[in-house]
C-alpha cells in the first residue's frame, strides 16, 4: 500500500482524501515513517490530504501513538465515513480475513475493498 500513495504522492493526489492505517505489533517494526511524513507533506501542498494513523498492539515505554487493533470501534472512531470509501486491505491472510469481517460489518461494499495478500 505504501507504493499506491507514493505514487498517488507523485500524480499529485488530485483531491483525494486518504487515511493510511497502519498496523504493527511494536514501534520497532514501523516501516517508512520518516518517508510517510514526507509524503503527508506533499499531499497537502497537492491539494490532497493524508491521514497516516499508526496503530501499536504491544508498545514500548515512550509510545505516544495509537495502541490496539483495528477493529469495527476503531475504524469507525477514525475513518466514521468508511462505508462510503474505497478500502485497500494488505496484510498476511489471517489479519486480511479478520479485517474484511469488521469491514462488511461497518457497511464497506465487497466491490469497495481491494486486497493485496502476503505471507511471511
């Protein structure tokens, strides 16, 4: 996902709204962040807007950030217009599975989630 706002960074974002959420298990595993900053940067300047909401499931001492899973409660409290947006889902198979139930359940369309599945 990250190469899909890279890209949408280098087109020039025209008007799009996007909320990149992402998952990690500690604060250690983030990949990108420094490069996820420059690009909310350049989306703004775009006319685009990006959310980058890292979420942490076990944190570290010192994480100021958000902590949990993403569940239904969480992508409703952070994205209330979800079932109106087009969903881009990456993860390995069991996050992907757990996350299109919570994704039907908070009213996205089938047609409306795009899955890219990876294994570790």
């Amino acid at each position: 996902m990250l190469s899909t706002v890279r890209a949408l960074s280098q087109l020039g974002g025209g008007g799009v709204d996007v909320i990149f959420i992402c998952s990690w298990s500690s604060p250690e595993d983030i990949i990108a962040a420094e490069e996820l900053k420059t690009l909310s940067t350049k989306f703004t300047s775009g006319g685009s807007v990006l959310h980058v909401v890292p979420v942490i499931s076990r944190p570290s001492p010192g994480w100021s950030g958000r902590v949990g899973r993403v569940d239904q409660h969480f992508l409703l409290q952070n994205v209330p217009d979800i079932s109106q947006r087009l969903v881009l889902l990456c993860g390995p198979s069991s996050f992907m599975e757990a996350m299109e139930q919570v994704l039907q359940h908070v009213g996205v369309q089938d047609h409306h989630i795009l899955k890219e599945h990876f294994n570790f």
